[in-house]
C-alpha cells in the first residue's frame, strides 16, 4: 500500500485552515513550554468555551446533564476534560490521551555552584535524550519556586528578544581528539549539563579613611570569595526576593529558548521544542472545542510523566483519572464502583501520541513499507513497545477496522506504522495504562522526524489532519 501525501488532497480553503491551524498551534507551544504552563494555556482556552471547574460543581452540588462541560486539574501538572453525552456513562466515553511532557534538563535541589570563574546550575536530564545535543544551543529556564511560607513564584528567563540564554558548554574542537574517540552516549555525560549562569564577580566596594588628614576617601575593592555565585544570588533575591535555599522547593525546566518556526522554503513543516507530544495534546484539545454534543461521553485526558514512564501523582499510572471518572458520574447521578468500572471497560481511546517520521538519512533504521511518512496524514501504530512488542498495548482487529470505517466515512487521511525496524529499538505511550481497564486503545498521533531532540520537525499537514480524526473518533467511536 502506498502513503498519500495529504498535501495533494487539499482544495484552496483547506490551505488556508492548515496554515491557520499551524499559527494557533505554535502560539500554544510557545506559551507552554512546561507542563504548568501547557495547564494555564489550556484552562485559560476551555473556561472561555464555556468548561466549569469540576471542584467548584462539586462543593455545589451541581448535577450534569448531556451537554455540560467540566474539567478537573491535578497538581498543576495534568488535566482531564468531560463534555456529557446523551447515552448514560455506564456505556463507555470517547476518550483521547496525550501527554504534556517533553525531555528537557531539570535543575537540582542544590544546583548553584562556582568553578574556574563561572557560575552553574547543575542539572539532572528527564526522559530519553542525546545528551550531546543540548551544549552550546540557547536555552531558557522556567518553572516555579515555592518559599516557605508558601509563596509560589514563576521564573520564566530567556524567551523574550531582550532576556539573557543559557548554555551548556563544549570541547573546543582544536582539544577535542580524545573526546570525538569517545561512542556518542559518552561524549558528553550528564553530569556535564550544567548551564552556565553568569561569569562577573560580586564587588563590594569599602569607603576606608586615609590616616593623613585632609586627603579624600578612597575606594577599595574587596575581593569575595565565590564572588560569581554571590553576584548570581543578588541578582535572584533582587528579582525574585528569592534566597539560595529557596531551589530546595523549587521546579526549574532547562528547555530550549526560542519560538516555534516555519520550516523548509515551502513553509510546510514546523520545527519547535516540545512537539512530543504537546502536538496531540494540541489536536486533542481543539477536538474538544470544535465537537458538538455526542452520543457517548467525550472526553481528553492530558498528563505529566509520560517520558519516565507514567510514574507519580500525576502520571497516568496515578489514579486521578479514574478519580475524576467517578466524580463526574457521581454528578450525572449514576455513581457506584460497578458503574465506573463499566464505563471505563466500555470506553474506546485514541492513545495520542506521536510517530516516528521516515528520514532519507537513516533509511536503514526503518522498514519503509510500516514506517510513517511527513506529510502522510495521521499515524496509527497497532503496537508499540520494543523487539517482541515488550511493553505494548497491541490493539485489536475489530477496534482497527472499526476506525478505518470512522476515518473513510469522514474522509480523513492516515496511515499505519510501526517504530522503527524490528530488533532496533522502540518505544511507550501511556496506551497500556488505559487497556488495563479492558478499554479497546490505540496510538494515533502526528509523525514526528528528530523525535526527542531540542528541536523536532513535523508537517502542517498532518497535525491539521490529526485534529480532524480526533473530531470524528469523538462523535462516531461508539463500537
């Protein structure tokens, strides 16, 4: 079977939605650089649309009926969103699931150091990364940090055209013979990403009086030991009135400063930090906005800590969201254990996350026949997981044909593909988590070409395409 390419497939008006839908879609990548800052984006976005905080109609004791819209947050860092639908709960939702988490470097509890003049931030990676690949990029630092008396402040350097950069240095190359003999897992190693904060020294000038009299005062330098981290640290308490025990309590993200672009000639692609998977949780999310009311329950679910496996309060493995099922069903009136139970049992999901893209580079690395193509519309891998399908969910026939007749009904273009050539390596999503309810899942998401690296590529093309399939799983997913 031969990949479409979905440009060809586009009439004049649809090219004008692309290009639009691509401009909304990079505004919400720069503005959600981390997982906090993705939920603000998001709950900004649907308490326009009409969504009502799933808490405040809890302690009202509101009821839902078909129609509403709520949406619960978890620790500012995951989010789930319902729009009630005509059939009872008890028979199952529509449910999409991305994740709002990208790789990136984490400062430390006990980051700031000095050496050999320069100030650090020492850093520990998160997820899957080549670590060679993050020295001597611009980078910005966000996050939050929460003083004792609970004081949240946000930190957000390195974005805007006048904000300083950090970076990570490297081996000039005139001394680096011995380092390019090294295997690439080991040219740089992590603990050698630390950012490079500041090289000038604090100066403390002291007025001393002259033992003649008559003479004026002079101004001597003092010199201070660890001058550049204490310069650093005036400069945080005089920004932030933050002190240097404050990183204690603090959430830092090391990303890669600079805005989401245009790329290739053609303007047809898109390069960016974070499209992994901030892209299907971006389709995702505007499939939510853009449906009308349904037969069945919609729903979407956007978590944190995909990347390190699902793990933690508000990774998928963490029972918020079935938490929040139960909530909202005991809204709607049909609450009990066995009624949640069949309503996630019952449930279909796209698992949204993405593919990896075909690259003409590394040709050998994949089986061009189950490979995903830039610009063939959206993915559906069966399975994913590595070699033997280790870690996967492996969706069945039924639940297969039953989307293809969904995506041919809506005229929506897709394709299939596996993560690279078997024996290689692979790859996880959050699809298994779900199927452990016994829920019919499969991954489905944008093809993405430099997967994991500071900056990842996709086609404008495909990301419209993939919100259009979300559109029409949410209304016609009813096996």
């Amino acid at each position: 079977m031969e990949t479409k390419n979905t440009w060809e497939t586009y009439d004049e008006k649809q090219l004008q939605e692309v290009e639009t839908f691509a401009g909304d879609y990079m505004d919400f990548l720069d503005n959600g650089k981390t997982e906090r800052e993705c939920i603000d984006t998001i709950v900004n976005r649907i308490e326009k649309e009409g969504y009502q905080e799933l808490e405040g109609l809890m302690k009202a004791g509101k009821k839902l009926q078909c129609g509403d819209k709520v949406y619960s947050v978890w620790m500012n860092k995951s989010i789930a969103m319902f729009r009630i639908g005509k059939k009872p709960m008890a028979e199952g939702m529509n449910i999409l699931g991305a994740h709002i988490d990208s790789p990136r470097l984490d400062v430390k509890q006990n980051p700031l150091y000095e050496e050999g003049g320069f100030a650090y931030l020492d850093t520990h990676y998160y997820g899957g990364v080549k670590k060679y690949q993050w020295v001597t990029i611009p980078l910005a630092l966000h996050g939050v940090i929460v003083k004792k008396d609970g004081t949240t402040v946000e930190v957000n350097i390195g974005e805007n055209e006048d904000d300083p950069v950090f970076f990570v240095s490297d081996l000039l190359i005139h001394l680096a013979q011995e380092q390019l003999e090294k295997k690439a897992a080991k040219v740089i190693e992590g603990e050698a990403l630390d950012i490079i904060i500041g090289n000038r020294p604090l100066v403390i000038r002291k007025k001393e009086e002259e033992k003649e009299a008559g003479k004026e005062e002079k101004q001597e330098e003092k010199s201070e030991k660890e001058a550049v981290k204490k310069n650093m640290l005036s400069i945080l308490k005089e920004a932030y009135d933050v002190e240097e025990e404050d990183f204690i309590s603090a959430e830092l993200e090391v990303v890669p400063a600079g805005k989401a672009r245009d790329a290739g000639l053609d303007r047809s692609m898109i390069l960016a930090y974070g499209q992994d998977d901030r892209v299907c949780a971006f389709t995702s999310l505007k499939a939510m906005l853009e449906v009308e009311e349904t037969e069945r329950t919609a729903c979407c679910i956007l978590v944190d800590k995909e990347e390190i496996g699902s793990v933690g309060a508000t990774g998928m493995q963490s029972r918020f969201f079935e938490n929040a099922v139960a909530e909202v069903m005991n809204l709607t009136g049909e609450y009990s254990e066995l009624n949640v139970r069949r309503c996630l049992a019952s449930s279909c999901m796209l698992s949204s996350d993405v593919s990896s893209a075909f690259d003409p580079s590394f040709a050998a690395s994949f089986d061009k026949k189950n490979v995903a193509y830039l610009g063939g519309g959206m993915v559906f891998n069966k399975f994913t997981g590595s070699r033997g399908k280790s870690g996967s969910n492996d969706a069945n026939a039924e639940y297969l044909a039953h989307i293809r007749d969904i995506f041919e009904k809506e005229s929506v273009n897709f394709q299939t593909a596996e993560l690279g050539r078997v024996d290689l390596g692979g790859g996880g999503t959050i699809a298994y988590i779900l199927a452990l309810y016994g829920m019919n899942v499969i991954d489905s998401g944008v093809a993405v070409l430099n997967m994991h690296a500071p900056w990842e590529a996709t086609s404008k093309a495909d990301v419209y395409e993939t919100k259009r399939g979300y559109v029409a799983f949410l209304k016609h997913a009813d096996l």
